[in-house]
C-alpha cells in the first residue's frame, strides 16, 4: 500500500457526462468518443439517474456541445 497521488488524473479527449444516482451529491463521470455514442449513453442512463452533460474536452479545456443540453 502507497499513498494516494497528490497529481490530478488527466482525462483523455471526448465527450463527458456525469452520471449520479438522484439525490446524490457526488456522480461519476463517463467519457464516449463521439457525440452519437454521447447521445446513446445519455438515453440509457437517463431513464434510472441523474445525467448532466459536461461538454467536450479537447486539449486540456472543456467545451460545450452545441444542440445539446442537461
């Protein structure tokens, strides 16, 4: 057993969700590779929990999606 890391994951390019059970306070975070998949995923998930949308991160900086929204 080591320590914990003090350095911040660094997350990968794509489009981000995050995903909790409702009246949670903390979620997870779901990363697809293209919008349609985002769009799948979104349907799935929304029928049992809370789905936020993120945005896209490209080059470290998050953006938001066009056409879609929480």
């Amino acid at each position: 057993m080591g320590r914990p890391a003090t350095k911040p994951t660094a997350l990968r390019d794509g489009y981000y969700i995050e995903v909790r059970n409702k009246n949670q306070k903390s979620g997870i975070k779901i990363v697809r590779e293209t919008k349609q998949q985002l769009e799948m995923a979104i349907d799935e998930y929304k029928k049992t929990k809370d789905v936020t949308v993120l945005g896209k991160l490209k080059d470290g900086k998050m953006e938001p999606i066009p056409g879609l929204s929480n």
